[in-house]
C-alpha cells in the first residue's frame, strides 16, 4: 500500500487547480471588514490636504519671536474653519489642533509655552520654522498609492480608504461554499433525540468557519446513508457553489457513500487520506465544473482540524491570497505524548504567559475538550513525549 502523505505534502496536493475565482463585487466600506480588496485605493488629494496645526496653541511667525516678545492675538482658528487669508506682521492666531494654518506662517506654540494673555507672552525666544505642523501631503501626494489591492481589510484600511472618498470598495467575491452532512445517526439541534442518536454539530460549526475564513456559506443539507439519495444530493450541491464540503461518508465501510456520489459526478481526487491525526480520510478534488470538493471526515475534532488545515488554504487562494497561515512558534507547557506515525495536530490552550498545553480528550469525537481552546498545536512524529518548554508550531482558531 503506498503511504499516505505528509502535512506538507498532503496541503500541496489539496491546492493542485485551486486558483483564484477572479470575480470581483463591489460593497458599501462599512461591509467591507475582512473582505480582499481587489482595486487599490489611490488618494483623490493630498493628505492631509492642508498644513494643520498639531496640538492646540498659536500659529506664529518664528521669526517674530525673540526675547520678551509680546505679540497681539488677532483671532482665533478651530478645526473645520477656513484660515485667514492674512495676518499682519508681528501678530499671531490662536489655532485648534487640525486647524488650518494661515499661508504666512509657519509654527505653532503650545497653550503650554504661554502666559494664554493678549498681547501673548511666551517662555522660549525662539521656534524653528514647522514646529508642530502637519505639513500638507506629508502623508501622500494626490495619485499616491494608500491601500495596495489584495489587502484583506481592517479598521484601519477602511479608515484610510474614507480619507479619499472610498465610500464603496471593489473587493474579491467570496468563495460560495455548500455544507453537506450525511449519516442516519445525525440529527438536527433542535430536534428530540433518541440515546444512538447525535446532534449535528459540524453544521453550524463549519458554516461559522467557512465566514471566518472569507467564504460565502450559503446552504447546508443533511443526508442520510442512502446511495442514490448522496448522489442526488452532492450533483445538487454541486449545481450552485465554488466550494462544496461534505461531512462523513468518505471512509471505507459499507455505508460510506461520498465516494461514490463524487465519482458519478466526475470529481477527480488530488487528495486520498494524509498521514495526520485527526482527519486521516481527508480527500480534496474538482468537480468537472470547477467546483473544489473537500470530503472531511465525520468525527467533530477531525472536522475542526481539517477546516483549518486544508480549508482554509483553499479559500485563501480562491480570493487570490497565498494559502500561507498565521502559524507562530510557542513552547510546550507540559509534556504530551504524541503519534508515532502520523503528525498530530491537537487542539491546546493558549496559556497567559503564551505557552500551550494541550487537554486531555477521549479522540476525534470529543468535541467538548476543545471548548477553552486557542488553536491547533502540531505534534511531531516520534513515539516519545514531547517534552516541555519544546517550542512547536500554533495556529490560532480563525475570527
């Protein structure tokens, strides 16, 4: 039997024809959070678009300040005024932080350095020319390049985008993503169930997922193990989305009836099982229409895992990112025991001092142990204990 592959190598065979969907839509900025810019933001205007006072003072000519000067106060500028078009020589304005500075001069003086009177005196007796300005297109010149188009967008892009006008933001259309869970034990939450049966959690969890992770999830639908009933339901599913996910079905017992369902479709499989744990059954391909198809075990803990290792990628590239994650190195706790034969990616607590330590669990099935979890830890391959302060990678649960 030819090995399963490794983590790395398993990753590259699910990516193998992913590429970008390269469709772009266009949202209003305040829905654009988290979404893949597609077109740069560019400044309509220099920024800041006049020279503005940095703190509250008075806006002078440093070359009327000399020792014992007192100058007269001939008026007063706040924020969202227009500046004089002149002030006369030897006098000075009182200035609001991010008002606009007369044309003819050139430094501001803090409250702080003055006796606040009129005439004002100061305590220095002398100020260099831009002292406390802002000085207009000290940030950008008009036509300058702000925000570079394949930034996934925070607060502060949307921020800088408003500064010229960026009300609407043309931004990459998210993967349409279709959940399709199978097997007659599964049950819906909110139904009564008898003691064999189990509610469906992979559901809601993966559809939670698929939004944080930048997809589109816009159906789910439960099968039971039936063959012509998955077939049915897998040639729909595929009918409508760039993403399909299915959940249970893929291993080999008699009632395992994904395969099947995918191979009268034609989805052609990059990806057969990874030598990992959880998620050994993981199988990736495209559909004859494009589609990206990811079979994810049935086991809650392997669906967890599986999302973020191979799902998460595939979208990433789908918006035209590169399938890299925020892996980040963190020490060991306390020592666990890892697998010896495959690399085991187990779900640990973020500690306060930013160590990992990895709960206890009763397999792929326990859910509820991944409940004060921060993200997935990898485990190398080797039959002894990892022991602590071992610094290892940690991936952070996406948000």
């Amino acid at each position: 039997m030819t090995p399963l592959p490794d983590y790395p190598e398993a990753l590259k065979r699910a990516l193998e024809g992913v590429e970008p969907l390269g469709e772009t839509e266009t949202v209003d900025a305040v829905a654009a959070a988290g979404r893949v810019l597609s077109r740069p933001v560019i400044a309509d205007r220099p920024l800041p678009p006049f020279d503005r006072a940095q703190m509250d003072g008075y806006a002078v000519r440093s070359t009327d300040l000399t020792r014992g000067a007192a100058l007269p106060v001939t008026g007063s500028i706040a924020a969202g005024q227009p500046a004089p078009t002149a002030v006369p020589a030897g006098q000075c304005v009182a200035i609001a932080t991010g008002a606009p500075l007369p044309a003819d001069l050139d430094a501001v003086i803090p409250h702080e350095l003055s006796d606040r009177g009129n005439p004002v005196c100061f305590t220095i007796d002398s100020i260099e020319p831009g002292h406390a300005i802002h000085h207009r297109g000290a940030d950008a010149g008009s036509g300058d390049l702000l925000v570079p188009a394949g930034t996934v967008l925070g607060a502060r892009h949307l921020g800088i985008a408003a500064t010229s006008g960026g009300c609407r933001l043309d931004v990459a259309r998210r993967p349409r993503a279709n959940v399709l869970t199978s097997g007659d034990e599964i049950r819906p939450a909110d139904q009564v169930v008898a003691d064999h049966q189990v509610r469906n959690a992979n559901a809601p969890m993966i559809r939670h997922m698929l939004a944080a992770i930048g997809a589109d999830p816009i159906g789910h639908v439960h099968v039971l193990d039936d063959l012509e009933a998955t077939v049915d339901s897998v040639g729909r599913a595929l009918e409508r989305c760039d993403l399909l996910i299915t959940v249970g079905g893929i291993s080999a017992g008699d009632r395992d009836y994904v395969p099947a369902a995918f191979e009268r479709h034609g989805v052609t499989a990059s990806l057969s099982g990874a030598a990992i744990q959880p998620g050994r059954p993981i199988m990736v391909g495209r559909s004859p229409g494009g589609v990206v198809v990811v079979g994810l075990p049935g086991n809650p803990v392997s669906v967890l895992a599986c999302m973020c290792l191979f799902c998460w990628p595939i979208v990433r590239v789908m918006l035209g990112l590169a399938p890299t994650l925020g892996w980040r190195e963190r020490r060991l706790a306390e020592g666990v025991m890892p697998n010896s034969r495959r690399r085991a990616f187990r779900p640990a607590i973020l500690d306060a001092d930013e160590r990992v330590r990895v709960p206890g669990w009763a397999g792929s099935g326990d859910l509820a142990h991944t409940a004060t979890t921060a993200g997935l830890l990898e485990l190398p391959v080797q039959a002894e204990e990892v022991r602590p302060g071992s610094a290892l990678r940690f991936l952070p649960w996406p948000s």
